[in-house]
C-alpha cells in the first residue's frame, strides 16, 4: 500500500512508501531513534529478547543451569522479565521460580496477585507469595495508619522490608540468583538522585548492582538494566500481557520524578543520551574509591549487615515500637 502526498501548490505528486521494517521489510510500527532501526512488530520483540540475552552475557548475570528466581510485582516490566526469562531458561536447562511480595496494600496488591497467579500458571511456572504480614506481623497498611509513623517514607520502609522478604522466599525456594525487573530509566534515575545527593557511597553501589557479588545472601542481576522502559511498555502491549496500571497508593516519588522527566526530555532531542549516560554511570562508579565497609552477621537475624543490627531489625524495632496496635 503506498500513501500519496501533494507536495507544494504545483500539481506534482510524490509516491511515498510507507517505512519498511529495517530487518525483514514488512511494514514498520516502531522508530527506534537511537539506533536510527524501524522495526516491525515481530522483529521489534525479538530485539528486545536480544538485548536481555546480550546484557546477560556481558554482565555475566546468569550461569548454565542457574536455579533463578524472579521478582514479580503485576507490573509492565517484571511480567516481561518473567516471559523472557521463561523463554530462555527452556533452553538453558534452568529452573524459574516467581515470587511475589505482599505487602498487605488493600484494593491494590489483590489485584497484581491474581494477575501474577494467572500469568505464572499461563506460563507454567512455580509461583510463590510471601507476605510482610506472616514475616514481620504486620502489613504496610498497618505502618501506614499508625500515626507516630506516618512521617516516615513508606517506600524506604516498604523497599527494606520487601528487599529481606524476597531474600527469605529465594532462600527457601533454594534459588542461585534473584532477578529483579528494573530497566534502563529505573537504574539511571537511582544513579541521579544518588549523585544528586552527594551519596558517594550509594553511587559506587550502582557498581555492585550491575556486577553481582556472591557476597549478598543470594546475588541479585537486573537483566532489563539496558532496555529503555517505554519500549518494555510497548513488548508488553506487543505480546497482550496483562499487568497492572495503577500505581501504588503510597507512591511518593519525589525527585525521581523530576529526573525521569529531565532525561524523558533530553531523550526527545538527542536519541541515545540515556544509553551513553548508563556507560557513564558504569564506569564512574567502577572508579570511585571507598573503603568497604566490612560486612558482619546482624546480631538479631543473622543476616549480613554493616552494623551490630541490620536495617531490616533495625526498621521492624522502629515500626512495632512506633504502631498502636
Ligand atoms: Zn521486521
Ligand atoms: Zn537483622
């Protein structure tokens, strides 16, 4: 089918074709700017898929016969993780396992669960749900209306919590490896705001996050680190996975979102930038010198820590001593 176009006052008529996928010549929906591709609905998804292979490989984030267990939270990027994940790990004589948190959010995280559950049992994979209720006794509704602690930030609280509660689940599900679902933006913005913040100690983080360490109870591995979020939205459209849209009701972004709007933009005017940017991000935090802080066993749960007590203890003191109930 070919688009027919008046150009200037002149009678002259151009015929103009419509854009031709760059790989296999079938009609293109996607304009990838950055790498200058137009791509086909198929070939746009197998480029995704390449690209979660190609990070694996070069980050060294999964090894043959690796039992992994990925984080599923109902949303757009943790249900591609899992496809994808699912897909390879047929090939690669690895076992899949998804875990879910439940934080106790009502009229919120119900609703991820069953899709979670319908969406494992689709792909035929062993789903487990581990709630903040039967770990800690009680729930982020629970934090939340306590009033004492309502200043508190409820993600930190929630991210702490949800860190060690993933950690339990991988340990008794007896996984190598725990893949968590975040994209390029996700790691780009923690970089921001960790620079932005003059957190030196954070930003030399992002190197261990990109390389795992055995050190840590079970070694975490980001496979979506090189894939911008807007194209995991559109695979998930692409391939019908149903997530979830709505966002948490405890959300509180703050600068993050400030920083995912200034690199949306700069994005728009020069194609590439948060690729380059990522680079950067890699090396400088491979080059920053900071002494290790000697990781010893929390005195209370035996799990590693920088201090007598872990975070973990350290937050269940500070909410139990603070809640009413
Ligand atoms: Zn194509
Ligand atoms: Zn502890």
């Amino acid at each position: 089918m070919y688009f027919v176009a008046k150009l200037g006052r002149e009678d002259s008529e151009t015929l103009i074709q419509p854009q031709r996928c760059t790989r296999c010549s079938n009609s293109s929906i996607y304009n990838r700017a950055y790498s200058g591709e137009a791509l086909c609905g198929s070939c746009f998804c197998s480029s995704i898929e390449e690209k979660v292979k190609r990070a694996i490989s070069k980050y060294g984030l999964l090894k043959h016969g690796d039992k992994v267990g990925v984080a599923v939270s109902g949303g757009k990027d943790s249900l591609t993780l899992l496809r994808i994940l699912s897909e390879m790990c047929r090939h690669h004589a690895s076992k899949i396992f998804a875990i879910t948190i439940d934080e106790g959010i009502s009229s919120y995280r119900e609703e991820a669960i069953d899709l979670c559950k319908e969406f494992t049992g689709e792909l035929d994979i062993p789903h487990c749900v581990v709630s903040f209720k039967e770990l800690y006794g009680f729930s982020l509704d629970n934090v939340i209306k306590s009033r004492r602690v309502q200043g508190a930030s409820a993600c930190s609280i929630c991210g702490i919590l949800r860190r060690r509660a993933i950690d339990i689940a991988a340990r008794s599900l007896g996984v190598d490896v725990i893949a968590t679902a975040h994209n390029l933006d996700d790691m780009l913005q923690t970089f921001m705001i960790n620079l932005l913040n003059g957190d030196m100690a954070r930003v030399k983080w992002f190197d261990s996050a990109i390389k795992p360490k055995e050190e840590f109870v079970v070694r975490r591995v980001r496979p979506l680190m090189d894939i911008y979020e807007k194209e995991i939205a559109m695979y998930a459209f692409l391939k019908n996975t149903p997530f979830q849209t709505v966002s948490c009701p405890y959300m509180n972004e703050g600068i993050r979102s400030e920083i995912r709007s200034m690199l949306n933009a700069l994005e728009e005017e020069h194609p590439g930038i948060k690729y380059s940017t990522l680079n950067s991000a890699i090396r400088i935090s491979k080059s920053i010198a900071i002494d290790g802080r000697e990781l010893k066993l929390c005195k209370m749960c035996n799990f590693p820590s920088s201090g007598e007590l872990c975070s973990v203890c350290k937050t269940i003191e500070m909410v139990k001593g603070n809640m009413y109930i």
